[in-house]
C-alpha cells in the first residue's frame, strides 16, 4: 500500500530537521574538542545531550510516520488511525486527531 502524500510530505520534513540537527552536533563536537574552557565545554555538552534526544525522538516520528492509513469513517463521524502494528484509535473530530498527532511521533 502506498503512503498518502502528507505522510511521505511529513517524512521528508522530518528527514531534513534531523539531517540539520546532525549538522549542530557535529559542530558541537568540533567545539567541545577545540574548547579549553571546561565551563564552555559543560554548556556545549548540554547543548549536545539535548540535540541526540531531539534527533532520537525526530528517528523514532520518521519511523512512526510510516503509517499503514488513516480514513475518516463517515458513518460514525470519527477518525481512524491505523498503524503497522494494527493498533488503532478514534477520535470524536478532524481537529482533535490533529492535535493528537504529535501524541504518535508526527
């Protein structure tokens, strides 16, 4: 089953904020190496814990973005979300599953 475009849409925007991310810890590490100042070198490296969970967590929403589907199911006037491990959820309207999204890592 092909993935809808605001998936693959979301996927690639996902993809490009962690190639970034990447890029700020290399230069990070540049800087940590380069730094003498051990008060420096402990900011940079704060700095740095939080960019490698920030590039975990934007790894495990590309992963997660990889839905199987979602329909809007007319007769009950919810939405459906399905994933590859055929979990699913409902929700009541369109603008609480929006709000809900980031709830599953997109």
């Amino acid at each position: 089953m092909d993935l809808p475009n605001y998936i693959l849409n979301e996927q690639a925007r996902l993809k490009l904020k962690e190639k970034e991310l990447i890029k700020k810890k290399e230069i990070l590490l540049y800087k940590i190496n380069k730094t003498e100042n051990e008060e420096i070198k402990s900011n940079y490296r704060d700095m740095l814990v939080s960019i490698i969970f920030e590039i975990d967590d934007i790894s495990d929403a590309i992963e997660n973005a990889g839905m199987v589907g979602r329909a809007w199911d007319d007769s009950s006037s919810s939405m459906f979300y399905s994933t590859e491990d055929s979990t699913s959820s409902s929700f009541s309207d369109y603008s609480t599953f929006r709000r809900s999204r980031n709830n599953y890592g997109i």
